[in-house]
C-alpha cells in the first residue's frame, strides 16, 4: 500500500464521518453508529480482496484515550456555572453514582450465571458494561433543550470519572479492606489537589504565552498530566473536566487579586478557540477510533445465538436500571435522556485495560460491540421517537 493510497484512505474516512455527522443532525442517527458501519464495511472489503493491513488493536487504546480527553475536556468547556445549576449537577452526580452501582451489580450476575468464575473477576469485567460513554452521550446530546443537554454532559462525565475510580480500585484491589480504602481516598484527594493546581497553572500560562502555537500546548500538557496520574492509578479525567469547567467560569470570580492576576483581555477569544481545536480535533480521533474498531470486528461472532441471547439480557437490564433511578432524581419528564445512556469509548479502554489474568473468554470483544450497537441504536430510536411524540403534542 503507498503513501498516497493511505493518504486517500484517511482524508475519505474524515469526509465520510463529516458527512455522517449532517446525516446525524438530521435524523438523530448518532455518527458512532455510522463509523462503526463504515469500519465493518471496510473488514468485509478488506478480506474479499486479501489485502495485507496492520494490526489497529494496538493503536486503539492510545487514539481511544486521547479521543476521551479531548471530549470530556470540550464538553466541559460549554458549561457555565451558576448557583441555579447546583440541584442539576447534585441530581446528575447522584444519578450517574446510583445507576453505576446498580448496573455493576446487575451486570455482575449475569456474569457470574454465564461464567461462574469467582465474583471479583465477575465485578472487574462488569465495569466497563456499565459506563455510559461520555464520547457518544455529549454529541447526541446537542439537538435536545439546554436543561436535558447539561444534564447529559454532567452525567455522563460524572459516569465516566466514578466508572474509572471504581475500575481502578477494583484491578488493585483483590480484597476490600480498610487500607483499599484509605488508598481510595488518598488518590482522590491527590488528584482534587492536582486539578485545583492545574486549572490556575493553564490559565496563568494562557494569559502569559506570547507564541502565536499555544492551545495545542495547552491540550498537551492536559495529555501529559492525565497520563501521568493514570499511570498511578488516578482518576484523571476529574482534573480535564474540572480544567474545563474552571477556565469557562474563572471570569464570575469576583476576587480582586485573582482577577489582577489570571484574568487577561483576550481570554474569551481564547477560549472560543481552545473549544473550537478541541472539538475539531476530537472529531478526527473519534473518527478513526470507532472506524477502527469497527473494522478489528469479527461479526461473524455475533451468529452465536448465546453471546446474542447475553448481550441483550445486559441491555435490558441496563435500561431497567437507568429508568428506576432516573424516576428518584430526574423526577420530571425522562425521555429522551432515559435512552441516552450509550457503551462506546469508555467502555472499550476499560475492557482492553482489564488485566490479562481477568479477561474471560465469554465475555470477549464480540459481547462488548454488541453491547455498544445495541446502545447506540436503543438511544438513536429513543430521541427519534421522543422527538415524535414532542412535534405531535
């Protein structure tokens, strides 16, 4: 394959997902799904004409983390806090908590009657089930009203931090004990401590560079810090999410010595282009994460009536969850965010982060696409449908 084949390859992958994004504005088809269509096309093609390829699997899980921070980071970066949002952010932590646990547990038993291995194995690869992927969440949610989409945005960042603390303290910790505990606390407030140190480091640097690179600076150092407190088993995702949310709101603070200090004339304009390399550049690597997964695929595995007849005991069990939940701190009207609670990225990065010891060979990648595309097709259903009902009303 030459340089330009793969450079025609690439390009027309960007264009596709583009064009997948206008057919998503117009009917709610989220572009995920459409990337994975196109990625699975793509292995069928492939294999007919036997052509030679790489083995992707080995770059997903960097493209898939790097997608994940650029996403969450964007997606916190839209966000304006006010003291009238404090009971949405209360209800959206509590909810992405609740059904978290809830769905761990479901998940896990319908591990355990699949596989009878031990429990903790069973609990370790439930986890990634049951996150709600923040990287197909936020997008879908820009066509619904302001309330449900910052719920959306809150929840399912909330989901994807408590899903990687909980998944990092289940892979080292074997037993629960009060020293696994004094562990979790410690790491939470080292990375609290090392957010709040973050969030005024960037904004001082932002107002200080004179260079005319600096946001893909700002974003590397972001990479940087996440990788390392990841490295330690930190949940680093707290510190994108809290950077994002403290540089789009460090103007309502009122203090007068931080304002002399951080805030500067251009920071607004500033912002306005961090957001918009954020979210282009998240476009490109969700792009070519989910195409590749797609295509790493083997759908033949999914003629297996079992892994079919599993999978959508999972999903089920999935929305029962989320809608007996939603019922106590939602409270008004659930749908559509009741079908928006999408497996993708997350889910992905945690499987192939699971230790080789505790993957089983029931629960394999086959189980987990299924799982994502079925999510995604139930929320896709779910908006068009509530989109329906709203227009007929």
């Amino acid at each position: 394959m030459t340089t330009y084949t793969i450079l025609i390859i690439l390009s027309g992958l960007v264009i596709f997902s583009y064009l997948f994004d206008l057919v998503a504005s117009k009917t709610k088809v989220p572009s995920v799904l459409l990337l994975l269509l196109l990625g699975i096309g793509l292995r069928l093609l492939v294999d007919n004409l036997k052509i030679q390829t790489f083995n992707f699997l080995s770059i997903l899980p960097t493209l898939g983390t790097v997608g994940l921070i650029l996403i969450v980071f964007e997606g916190s970066l839209e966000l304006k806090y006010d003291r009238h949002k404090n009971k949405v952010i209360r209800s959206a932590f509590f909810s992405a908590l609740s059904i978290l646990v809830g769905t761990v547990v479901i998940i896990t038993s319908i591990i355990y009657q699949i596989t009878h291995h031990d429990l903790y194995t069973c609990i370790a690869n439930a986890i990634p089930f049951s996150v709600i992927s923040s990287a197909i969440a936020i997008p879908s949610a820009a066509a619904l009203n302001t309330n449900d989409k910052e719920f959306v945005i809150y929840e399912s960042s909330f989901s994807d931090i408590l899903g990687i603390i909980i998944f990092n303290f289940a892979i080292t910790n074997h037993s629960i004990n009060t020293s696994a505990f004094i562990g979790l606390a410690l790491s939470t407030f080292l990375i609290l401590l090392l957010s709040a140190i973050a969030c005024v480091v960037l904004l001082y640097v932002m107002g200080r560079l004179v260079h005319h690179i600096k946001f893909f600076l700002i974003i590397a150092i972001l990479i940087l810090v996440y990788a390392i407190g990841q490295s330690y088993h930190l949940s680093s995702l707290v510190l994108i999410l809290s950077t994002g949310l403290f540089l789009n709101n460090a103007d309502a603070i009122e203090n007068a010595w931080f304002r002399g200090i951080f805030l500067y004339k251009n920071l607004t304009a500033d912002l306005s282009q961090l957001y918009q390399l954020s979210a282009e550049s998240a476009f490109i690597l969700r792009t070519f994460f989910f195409v590749i997964f797609g295509f790493t695929m083997n759908i033949n595995s999914l003629n297996d009536k079992i892994i079919l007849a599993n999978g959508f005991f999972i999903l089920i069990s999935i929305y029962i969850i989320r809608v007996l939940f939603l019922k106590i701190f939602k409270k008004e009207n659930l749908s559509p965010i009741l079908y928006i609670a999408p497996r993708g990225l997350i889910s992905i990065l945690l499987y192939f982060n699971l230790p080789a010891s505790l993957k089983m060979p029931e629960v394999g990648t086959p189980f987990l696409f299924l799982v994502v595309l079925g999510s995604s097709i139930v929320m896709t259903l779910g908006i068009t449908l509530s989109k329906r009902n709203t227009a007929v009303h």
